[in-house]
C-alpha cells in the first residue's frame, strides 16, 4: 500500500480500520439498502479515520471509573463551543446563547414544531441534504421548492426565484450552509440578500451549519447569523463537530440563537421535552474536539482536499463523462454523471451491479439531483484508488 501522509505529517490518514463488526450503519446496512454487501461503502457522511487520538484517550480514561451517571455540563463545555466559533469564523458566541441538540435533523424537527404550524409552508433549495424535505412532510407542513441554479460547474441560489414564492404562509427556511450535496460554501453577499428576503417576509432561517469546520481550498465559512441584524436576529444556527471529527454516534450537536425571543420560545421547549440534556460522553468529545483537535482538524482537510483533486483528475483522464462538481467544503463530492443517457434507475444498478460501489442516489436530494451521485471521499487513498478501479472496469459494460 502506498503511503500518503498529509502535509504535516502528524497523523496517518492512510491507515486502514476495520469497521465491519463495529456495527456501522455504513457496513451493517449494505445489504438493506442496496440489496448486496460485496461493495465499497461510499455513502452515508461519516469517514473512515480514527478520530483524534487525545479524543480517544480521554473517553478511554473516563471509562476506567466504571460509573456513568448523570453528567455535569460545565462552564468548561459552553466555553469551548464559544472559543472554537471564535477562532475558527470569528463569531462571538455566548453561553446563554447555545443549547445542547440531541442531532441537527432533531434541532430542524424541533424547531418546525415551535415556529410553525400543522399546513404551513417550508422552503428549501434543493438539491439538497433529503431529511429537510422528509421532516417537513412528516410534520405534516408543504414543502416549497426554490431550485438551485447550476451554473459554471457550481450551485448559486435563486434569490429573484425565492422572493417570488414566498406566500403568507411560508413561516421556515432551511439552508444547508455550507450546502450538502454540491458542497457549495456561500459568500457574504448571497448569505445577506438572502437573510434581507426572510426578515422583510418573515421567513424565519433555520442553517445546518454542521459541515462549516471542513472548508477546503481556500474558502471561508461564513455563519449565517453574522451577515446583518437581520439575520442574526430571523436565525437559528445548528452545528456539531460530529461531521468534523467523526464521532456522528456520539450525539454532540448544539443550537446558538442570538435573538432572546426565539431563543426563549426554543429552548422552553427542549426543556419542556427534557431534549436538551447529552449524556457524558457527548459532553466530553465536544469539549475535547474542540480543545485539543484543530491540528487533526487541519491535516484531515489537506487529505480530504487531495482526495477530491484525486478522483477529479482520476475521472479527466480515464471517465470524463462523470464530472466532478468540486466541493468547496467537506468530504462529500457531487458527481455529475448525466452524460452516461442512463435513467436514474440504470444509473444506481450501474453502480451497485457493475462498478460494486454503494453511493447515494442522486434523486433522493430532489429531482434536481437526477443524473447525480453523492460520492463519500472521507477514506484511506487506496479506498478510493479499488473504488475508482472498479468503476473504470465497470465502463466496459456501458461502452
């Protein structure tokens, strides 16, 4: 096997883990959901790197007590989610402002409860992540659909398009920010028309922020509630170093809502529902992640980042008829693959059936994502080099 090591070289992001009997959804679930286990898991948005080792050992060394009752959540806790914000985006974020979330889709859920109402409209921007669109049915509001624009090789929003169909009845908006699936990290000004929008039409801005740590190339995260007044008083913001750090099983989201009125009405509730409460362990990676993993943090990104220029220039020389939409954030790249003439049915049986990959299928992001893959990059290089091998044989069958 080759050895990558990132551009520090502290950390081997090369190793492989093995986490077949670990009872990964990842693994566990091959045969459920794509109907065969013999394929390379390039699915659901957790990597395959050991988290970071201070992380690791601190969980170990607080297991070794062998008692696990009830947790204290210390000033220690809300701190670090204030210091990380800080450094990382330079938001000022205080205690009284965060509530522990039991998960992001959970922190949606419970906010489409507060703020609206059983037949009120919802509106999201796909193709994009699907729970936003599958809460929102379950909840039983109308989902209100204002595309993406793609355009250039990269997602822009249709603000002209969401100002026309907002309706009185239009009570939430859902932004992916940075966006899942096409990994688009939205600027200032996008961020700032669209929070003028919803403040004049009262279109309260819910952000799943939970991919903001894992900007590539260059880019700079931009949390919503920073823009303007606006937005920073029509927002909730939801994030988690689960997606960053890799530790989604640990449950370590958190809500930060600067307006003391939406804030108040949202946190009764998880009060109310006794859901603000984390159990030990999430308190702990949290804090930890935060304290001690900015180094981890920002070697895993130069790998990730050689990642996606290696499976882009991989699919140039030998596939160029499936094109990579580049990430601009995260582990996750969009792949464009509406050349091939298949249907979306062809396209997945060609993937699980001939290339023996399990990607996400494309149309569950809205029918906007039809010809698309998801393809998950957040693994050891010779994941992805069997993963891309495969695939080129696969072609064989098409052409």
């Amino acid at each position: 096997m080759c050895k990558y090591y990132s551009k520090m070289g502290n950390y081997n992001f090369d190793q492989i883990i093995n986490r077949k009997n670990t009872d990964s959804l990842k693994f566990r679930a091959l045969k459920e959901r794509f109907g065969r286990e013999d394929l390379i898991p390039l699915w659901v948005a957790d990597m395959d790197f050991q988290s970071p080792q201070e992380l690791v050992d601190a969980m170990v060394e607080r297991s070794k007590n062998g008692i696990f009752g009830y947790p204290f959540v210390s000033k220690e806790y809300y701190q670090s989610i204030s210091n990380w914000q800080w450094q990382q985006h330079q938001w000022k974020v205080s205690e009284e402002e965060i509530s522990y979330l039991p998960g992001v889709v959970k922190g949606i859920a419970f906010a489409i409860d507060v703020f609206s109402d059983k037949g009120d409209q919802i509106i999201i921007q796909p193709p994009v992540y699907h729970p936003f669109r599958i809460i929102t049915q379950l909840h039983e509001r109308e989902v209100v659909i204002n595309p993406l624009i793609l355009e250039e090789d990269q997602y822009r929003m249709d603000l002209d398009g969401l100002e026309k169909l907002i309706t009185n009845k239009c009570k939430i908006l859902l932004l992916s920010n940075p966006h899942n699936p096409g990994g688009r990290v939205w600027n200032r000004e996008e961020l700032k028309k669209l929070a003028e929008i919803c403040y004049k039409n009262k279109v309260l801005v819910i952000s799943d922020e939970i991919h903001s740590d894992l900007v590539l190339f260059g880019n700079k995260h931009i949390p919503f509630a920073t823009v303007s007044k606006e937005a920073e008083q029509n927002s909730i913001i939801l994030s988690a170093p689960s997606k960053t750090f890799n530790i989604a099983g640990l449950v370590t989201s958190y809500s930060i809502i600067k307006n003391k009125n939406l804030r108040e009405r949202y946190h009764k509730y998880l009060v109310s529902n006794e859901l603000n409460q984390g159990n030990i362990f999430a308190y702990m990676a949290i804090q930890i992640a935060y304290e001690k993993g900015e180094d981890w943090m920002n070697e895993l990104k130069h790998y990730i980042e050689e990642n996606i220029k290696f499976v882009d220039k991989y699919l140039k020389a030998n596939f160029p008829r499936i094109k990579v939409v580049l990430p601009e954030a995260s582990f996750l790249i969009w792949l464009d693959c509406r050349e091939l003439k298949l249907s979306q049915k062809e396209l997945n049986s060609f993937f699980i059936n001939k290339a023996r990959l399990a990607l996400n299928d494309g149309a569950m992001f809205g029918k906007e994502g039809i010809g698309f893959m998801r393809m998950n990059v957040g693994c050891p290089r010779t994941t992805l080099e069997k993963a891309l091998k495969q695939l080129m044989d696969a072609t064989h069958s098409l052409f």
